[in-house]
C-alpha cells in the first residue's frame, strides 16, 4: 500500500533532480590550494585550442603528486553525477535512445528485488547495490569532501612556503591557458617550461606534506582521492552494462522457474552444454527432496542440535528407549538399514537377533550378556538415528548455500 499523503502535490509538479547536494559539498572542498587545480583542470577540458595530445600531456604532469590535483577528481565528480541525472552513462544498443534517469532508478530497484529473490542475500554482497549505481548522487562521498575541506584548511594555515609555489606554479599555467587563442599562439616550449615549474613545485610540496607535521593531512588527501574514484569508477562500470545485467538476472529467474517441469528439465539438462547447467538440472529433482522445512533457521551450533532434537521428536524418536525390552531392541533391529540387508531373522529369537546385529555393527561383545549387548546396540541404533538427522540437514543446508 503507497502512501497517498503529498501523492497529489507530486503529480502536479516537477521533482527537478539536481546534484546540488554534491556541489554543495564540492564548493566547501574547493579551498585552498584545491581551487587552482580545479580552475586549471576545468580550463584544460574547455579550451578548443588544446589538442588531445597535449591534454594528455598537461594532465601527465599535473598528475605528478597526483592526490595535489585535487580539482581534477572534483571536477570529474561533479561531471559524474550530472551524467548520472541526464541518463548519459547508461548501456545504449545500436539505435536506442539515451536512457532516462527514472530508466535506470527502475532497472537498479528490479535488480535489488531480482538478485535476493535468485540468491538470498542483498545484491550489495555483489558489487550491485542502489548505491554502487547512484552512491555519488546520494552523496556517499559527501563526507569524504568535508574531510579533504578541513585537511586542506589546515594546511592552508599552516602558511606553507611550498604551498604559495605551488599555487604560482599552477596560477602561471592557468594564465598562460586562458591566454590561448588559435592554435598558432600555442608555445611549446612555454607550456614545457610551465609545466616542468609546476612538477617542481608539486614535488617540493608533496615533501613538505609528508612530514610528520602534515601527514595525517596527506593521507586524508590521499585516500579520499581514491575512494571517490574508485567509487565514480564503480558507478560508469554499473551503469554502462545495468540492462545486460538486469537481464541476465531476468533470464536466470526464468530458468529457475522452468526447473519445476520435470521434462523441461529434462530438455535443459540434455541441451546444455555447461557442466554447471547441467549439474543444477540433472540433481534438481534430489536436491529439491533434500529440503524439509523443520531444518529451515539453522544457524549456530545450538540452533542445530535444537532443530535436530525437533526433528527426532516429529519422526518418534527415539522410539525404543528400555534395552532390557529385548523385543523392542530386536524390532528396532530389523528396521536399521545398516543392518536390515545382511540379517536372516528367520526363526530367530530377539537374543539371537540382537547377538548378530552386534557383529553386523562391529560391536565387541566378547564377554558380554544379552543385556549388555542389547544395551550398547539400543546406543549405537539411537546415534545413528541422531546422525542421519544430521546429514539431513546437512543435505538441507546445503541446497539451500549458494553455490
């Protein structure tokens, strides 16, 4: 049942999805230091003038500390999660349209419902939870941010010498780029120079940085800038193979459902070709008789033996429990399958039933009476009734592990 409280109000308007938040919290970031590399980096990806060439080997050099580059990873996070809203990172066939933004919400949300219907855990286990897809837009990294905001101010007041380089280092690269007019105004060997200046200085500064003073600072830089790449790098994965995969889990959901005919499982274990295929369709039938629900919830060590002791007490076990009852113990006898095929019970006596059952189960019943041996084979009978409610719920467990 939806609520339908605000349903009218969301009809009659627009939910004009941004990525404010994300800005929002790049903004406070962009400090320091951090704003000349990210204006650099944004003149870089704008400026017609440039060659991809010598794009590639602008971003070489500014990558040479690359956790100092810090404008370069913000700006591809704000690039991210606006492709993120205009569907621009989703699969796209030959002759498809680009994907909406509501396209993908409803292929990810059927995923999640696919995965734990197919699997039994959540498809996050998998690398492919609603946030390996939007984790950005829902600002999972947001708090990475704020960390590299307060890193960067502390070593904004620290005043550094070797920060003020690297600023001008930067600050002579984006005046000599906004500079640029057609490609014949473009000097080589400025930009060379400019550029070996700024690895100087983002060398000289990266040392500052790494000593014991700033190095908490440093790693904040460091391993944020990895978090939020890995994480971008995740997402363009996802999105870029989200209907092959919401796919294939529909596929796999049919075939599982198909298993149920015992002749179009018959027809699939004969066709395929894949071990694994045919291992799931040829053993369905007894695995699925391995199931039993009184086995279901076991998850410890204590669960087991209660769920065990249920089981014994729903198959009437143990059913004899006197061994001076001889007729009982020998009736119990003859029901053992370890013992039932090789007994001849013909004309037998219970003395006589239980001495052989003794030698059948390799019990030592040298100078032992009836009672004893009745006694020690009522234990091994009543264990071994323990024991096969174990392996059947060992069996139990075992269709129902993913595998």
């Amino acid at each position: 049942m939806s609520v339908q409280q605000g349903l009218k109000s969301l009809a009659e308007t627009s939910p004009n999805f941004s990525n404010t938040g994300v800005e929002t919290a790049i903004t406070a970031a962009n400090t320091g230091f951090v704003t000349k590399t990210k204006t650099l980096n944004y003149l870089v990806d704008i400026n017609s003038t440039l060659t991809d060439s010598q794009r590639t080997t602008i971003q070489a050099s500014l990558n040479i500390q690359p956790y100092l580059n810090a404008g370069r990873y913000l700006q591809d996070l704000s690039n991210h999660t606006y492709k993120i809203l205009d569907g621009s990172l989703g699969e796209v066939s030959t002759g498809d349209t680009t994907p909406t933004f509501l396209e993908h919400l409803g292929t990810v949300e059927s995923i999640q419902g696919a995965y734990l219907n197919l699997y039994g855990v959540e498809a996050s286990t998998v690398g492919k939870g609603v946030d390996d897809y939007f984790g950005t837009l829902r600002q999972t990294m947001n708090d990475k941010l704020s960390e590299i905001k307060v890193a960067v101010e502390t070593i904004t007041n620290a005043s550094l010498a070797s920060n003020t380089a690297f600023q001008n280092a930067t600050q002579a690269l984006i005046n000599f780029v906004n500079a640029l007019g057609d490609s014949t105004t473009l000097d080589t060997s400025t930009l060379n120079s400019l550029l070996s200046a700024y690895e100087s200085a983002a060398n000289n500064f990266n040392t500052t940085l790494s000593g014991a003073a700033y190095v908490n600072q440093k790693n904040i830089l460091v391993d944020n800038r990895s978090a939020i790449l890995t994480q971008i790098a995740t997402e363009v994965a996802n999105l870029g193979s989200v209907r092959t995969y919401s796919e294939s889990l529909a596929n796999l959901i049919s075939y599982q459902g198909l298993a149920g005919n015992s002749k179009i499982r018959d027809l699939i274990g004969k066709s395929a070709q894949t071990t694994e295929w045919k291992d799931y369709y040829e053993n369905y039938e007894d695995r699925f008789n391995q199931q039993n629900p009184i086995y279901n919830n076991s998850m410890s060590d204590s669960a087991n033996e209660e769920i065990i002791n249920t089981a014994l007490r729903l198959k009437g076990l143990p059913d004899v429990k006197d061994y001076v009852d001889l007729v009982s113990v020998a009736k119990k006898a003859l029901r053992d399958i370890r013992i039932q095929p090789k007994i001849n019970n013909s004309g037998k006596t219970a003395t006589e039933i239980i001495k052989d059952s003794c030698k059948i189960l390799g019990i030592n019943i040298v100078g032992k009476n009836v009672y004893d041996q009745s006694k020690i084979l009522l234990e091994n009978m009543n264990n071994n009734d323990r024991e096969i409610v174990k392996q059947e719920l060992s069996l139990h467990q075992q269709v129902n592990t993913l595998s």
